[in-house]
C-alpha cells in the first residue's frame, strides 16, 4: 500500500534536478515531534532549511515538503544528489526509545522503499566513504557530516 502522503510546501528549495539522486538520507528532527510542526519549520523561509519529507508516528503517512524532483536545502553540497527524510525522534535516543516507536520507523521503510524504486536507488547501508564517494544508497546525515556537521 502506496503511503499517504500530507503536502506542506516549504519555499526553501532548488528547482529541478541535472540528475537522479543517489542517495537516501536519513536526519531526525531533534525538536518537531509531528510531521505538522516540522512543516510549520520549513514553510518560514527565515529558517532557510527543508527535506523532501518527514516521518512521525501516524500510520501509514509522510509528510512532504519539497516535491522529490526538487533540491531540499539539507545536505549543503549533496542536496543535488539527495533525497532526504526527517524523522520526528532524536538522535540521542537509546533504542528503548525508539522501540518505542515502530509505526513511525515503518514510515520512515516505507517512503525509502518508495524513493528507492523511483530513483532505482539500492537498499543498502552506505559506509561514510561511500556516501561522500560515488556510492548508491541509504545514508545518515553525519555520514556526509560536511554537509552541515550534525545528524
């Protein structure tokens, strides 16, 4: 079953993409905690800041924010060959918190199964080196750290 997916446009993008994307990354919001607080983020263009999408606990739903034939304004240099979700949890969870969470890390499978196929892009975990190489695949954000440093 495709995901349901809630647009909340941001204006914080580039238009078109010179080619497909090649990798899949993964942030956590480290603050909105719904997919409708992190859009309110991005729709304000003062914060200069997207993803394409966003994941939280509402089953079977996204949000979007950047359609994905755009450029989100969250790699830094490879948002030209990204595609991104922000996942509402923190990167400081231990695992039992993230347990506690299954319907938002389903989400979060889902739209990279669905971005995966789009893009012909690998389910595979990507190794820093090979994210910030040539490499095809899913990624986290501090796997391309230069591109802002944080997860």
């Amino acid at each position: 079953m495709a995901l349901n997916r809630k647009w909340m446009p941001s204006p914080c993008y580039y238009l078109g993409r010179s080619s497909s994307p090649r990798l899949i990354v993964l942030h956590t919001a480290d603050g909105s905690r719904s997919i409708e607080s992190l859009g309110r983020y991005f729709a304000n263009p003062a914060n200069k800041v997207s993803s394409n999408a966003g994941a939280d606990d509402k089953p079977n739903t996204v949000g979007i924010y950047v359609d994905r034939e755009h450029r989100a304004w969250t790699q830094g240099e490879y948002n030209s060959v990204a595609i991104s979700i922000e996942i509402c949890g923190f990167a400081k969870w231990p695992t039992t918190e993230w347990d506690k969470h299954p319907q938002m890390l389903a989400n979060v499978a889902a739209w990279i199964a669905e971005e995966a196929a789009v893009f012909d892009i690998p389910i595979v975990e990507l190794s820093p080196a090979q994210a910030q190489g040539s490499g095809r695949g899913v990624c986290q954000h501090v796997d391309i750290s230069g591109a802002g440093g944080h997860w």
